[in-house]
C-alpha cells in the first residue's frame, strides 16, 4: 500500500473529524471564490457599460440614481427636462461637447427597457446587426440579444409598450400603437444586450397616444371589437413564432461607425426645435481641459439640470459595496483559519491513538521522513478536497445567484466563468494544509520505537 491510499485510509477511518475539517475548509474557500467571481463579473459590467462617457446630464435629483439609470439602466430615472433646456449641449456644433445622446425613458416591455435615442448609441457601444436593419420609421425598434432571446423576438414581431419598468399587466399601453422588431443586434456584453432601441419621437408618440385617451374613448369603443381581434392576431403572431416558422432570411445591414455617428448626429439636430423632454444626456467632450472639468459644477450651479461623473459615482459605489465585501471576505478568512486549526487539531489528536501503528511501520523498515510525509499528505489530501468542494459550492451558488441578479438587473452574470485568482486559492488551500500538518507530522517522525511498543 502506497503512501496515498495509506493517507486516505487513516483519514477515513475518522469520518466525523474529516467531514468537520472539510466542512470548514469549504465554506472558506467557497466564499473567498463567490466574492472573487462576483465582484469580477460585476467590475466588468461596470467597466463595459463606462464606454468613454464624461457626463450625465438629467433631472435634479441623487448622482448616483442618475448615473444608474442613465448608463446601467438598473434604477429608475430622476425625471425628464426640457430639450429647450439641454439645447446648448445637444447642438453638433458645440465646442467642447463631441456628442450629447439623449435618451427618453420610462417605459419597458416584460421588464426590458424602451430608450428612445439616436443611432449615436448604437456606435457608443459598437453595435452590429444580427438581423435587419437599425429603425427608420416610428414604431421600429431593434433589440438587444438578450432581449431578442429572453422573450423569444423576431424581425417582423410586435408588442405594445408598459408603463414603468416593472412587469405589470394593468401598466400596458393597450391603447397606444404597437412597436415592431426591425433587427436585431448582435451580442456585445454591454447594455445594449438589455434593451429595446428605437427613435426618441415613438415614445413621444406613445405616449401622445396614451396621454390622449379619453378624449378618443368614443372612437375606441366603436372600433374594439375590430381592434381586438388584429391585436390578438398581432400577439399570436408575436408569441406564438418558432424559429422553424422564420425560415426566411433577415440580412443583416452592414453600417459602419462614422455612418452611425454622422446619421446620429443628423437625428440628434432634428430635435432641438421640439417643445418635448427627454430624460438623460450622455455626453462625451471632445477634450479634457479647465473648461470640460468646470461643466459639471456649471451645469449644477446655473441650470435647472443636474451633472454627474460616471467614474466617481461609481467609486462612490463601489467604496459603498465594499465595506459589505471587506466584512464578508474578512468572515471567510477566519473561517478557513479555523479550518486549519480544525485539520491540526484532528491529526494532532489522532497521533495518540496511532502511535503503535507508527512503531510499528517503524520497525517494518518505514524511516522517519516516510512517516513525517505520511501526515503532510493527510493535510494535503483535507485542503485540496476541501478546496474542490469549496469551489464546487461557490460555482453552483453564483450560478444560483446570477438567475436573481438577472431578474432584478436585466444583467448576465455567469456560474461557470472560472478566474486565476483561483489558483493562488489553490495554493493558500495547500499551505493551509501543510502548515496544519507540519507539527503533528514533525511528531510522527521523532516517534521512539522501543518506547511506544514497550508502552512506556
């Protein structure tokens, strides 16, 4: 019997002390890796989703909620203001500002957002069509791939818009005109995954439509029954489409960035002698100097708008997250020192009970080095099985968790996205180990062969 199986069988021979060993050793380990992968997974939506913008502008109200809202879109806006107001930024010809994108919110479909843009962020987050073409007409919308594969969308599809970003029956413009798919973008790891793009003036339109409701409640009436049956007609034409059904093909159309950026800019131009509001700006200046750094104090001190940096509200947010962070990573560190401790207590004590097998391995020719490294493997066979179930259980619970973030952030996360960082886990999970056996395998070798067996 070789060392290792001789390892193993002397631990198993003590289930219970093995199994409180590597139940400790797990949970460190575990929640060490779960707050490696999440903190990973979400500095890189974070960092994604930054995409070179300077400044927010939008209504009075929290920094943060600004920015949240207006580039992560996982919080609800602070409000709209006047195009009127934000005309000087939008204007092309603006020296300092390269562009100021608008966005108009407020709206959702199965908890998926409607932003009302430009083709200027399209191009902010490198856009491609999978299918179709970008929007031309009112109404049109392209979708990102999650939103296209969550809810099972396709070119040519049509869903009516809901009030809010929450999912909610009661909160459906039923009396608004439908919107229709007219691509579809591929993915690209951003926000533009999450959302449903179309032009600023179909939300206007939207909720022209909706605002206009009871001064148009005869007309309606007289005309439900018809309208019923070509909405139900629509809806099974949307819902009830399999991709064997969609046997056509939808090129995709090729446009390059400073197409997108040109055409955007145009549609941008087109906006400034409205009387109507939008909800956010996201500005890009042309140069970093004295007069774009003062923007935002300006902004805030003489206009009924606010500004916010996106990189240090999301310090800001970050330094907020990391006090929770710092309080969990510091709890798994203690855990898995009492796992070692629980691994040095176990062998320690065992030593006792073994003492006579130790003699006698001894005087069956074993030397001292043979049993010394004959307890090392012990607490190296503990770490590293504690270490496999540690990452196991972190894995599956990210994985686990990712479905909630999902549902409450429309962001993608992943269980089986596996990092380095875990390696070096790897090799603390080992020293661990082999500190913890060191004195009791130090004890094994200075075992006294004629003592032990004498019984003195």
């Amino acid at each position: 019997m070789n060392l290792l199986q001789l390892s193993w069988k002397n631990l198993i021979n003590k289930p219970l002390s093995m199994l409180l060993s590597l139940v400790l050793f797990a949970l460190g380990v575990g929640l060490i890796s779960l707050l490696l992968i999440l903190n990973k997974q979400m500095q890189e939506q974070f960092d994604k989703n930054l995409a070179g913008i300077d400044l927010v502008v939008g209504a009075k109200g929290s920094p943060l909620q600004l920015i949240l809202a207006g580039m992560y879109h996982i919080d609800a806006p602070t409000g709209n203001v006047p195009i009127q107001s934000a005309k000087a930024l939008m204007n092309p010809k603006h020296p300092l500002i390269k562009r100021a994108i608008p966005l108009s919110m407020g709206d959702s479909h199965q908890g998926y957002r409607i932003v009302g843009t430009t083709y200027e962020l399209v191009d902010l987050y490198d856009g491609k069509m999978a299918q179709g073409n970008l929007w031309k007409e009112n109404l049109e919308v392209n979708i990102g791939a999650t939103v296209a594969d969550k809810l099972h969308l396709h070119i040519g599809d049509t869903f009516y818009g809901s009030h809010g970003l929450v999912i909610d029956e009661n909160l459906v413009h039923d009396d608004a005109p439908k919107f229709k798919v007219a691509g579809i973008f591929k993915p690209t790891g951003s926000v533009l995954d999450q959302l449903i793009l179309t032009n600023t003036q179909s939300v206007w339109e939207v909720h022209a439509s909706h605002d206009h409701e009871g001064e148009e409640e005869h007309d309606h009436a007289e005309g439900e029954g018809e309208a019923h049956d070509h909405d139900n007609h629509d809806h099974a034409a949307s819902e009830g489409h399999t991709h064997k059904e969609h046997n056509h093909d939808h090129p995709a159309q090729d446009i390059t960035s400073e197409e997108l950026a040109a055409a955007g800019a145009i549609q941008r131009q087109a906006l400034l002698d409205t009387e109507e509001s939008i909800t956010t700006l996201l500005v890009q200046f042309k140069a970093r100097n004295y007069r774009t750094l003062n923007m935002q104090r300006q902004i805030n001190e003489n206009t009924e708008m606010q500004a916010a940096t996106p990189a240090i509200e999301i310090n800001r947010l970050h330094s907020m997250m990391g006090t929770g962070t710092d309080a969990l990573r510091t709890l798994a560190y203690v855990i898995v020192f009492v796992s070692g401790l629980s691994i040095f207590i176990s062998l320690f004590s065992s030593l006792k009970d073994r003492k006579y097998e130790l003699a006698l391995m001894r005087v069956m020719g074993s030397s001292p080095s043979k049993l010394f490294f004959l307890i090392i493997l012990e607490g190296l066979i503990l770490a590293v099985l504690g270490f496999l179930i540690g990452i196991f259980l972190s894995h599956v619970g990210m994985s686990v968790l990712s479905n909630y973030l999902e549902d409450a952030y429309r962001y993608s996360f992943s269980g089986w996205a596996f990092l380095k960082e875990e390696w070096y886990l790897l090799a603390g999970a080992l020293g661990i180990g082999f500190l913890a056996a060191i004195i009791p395998a130090l004890q094994a070798r200075k075992t006294d062969i004629s003592r032990t067996l004498s019984g003195v």
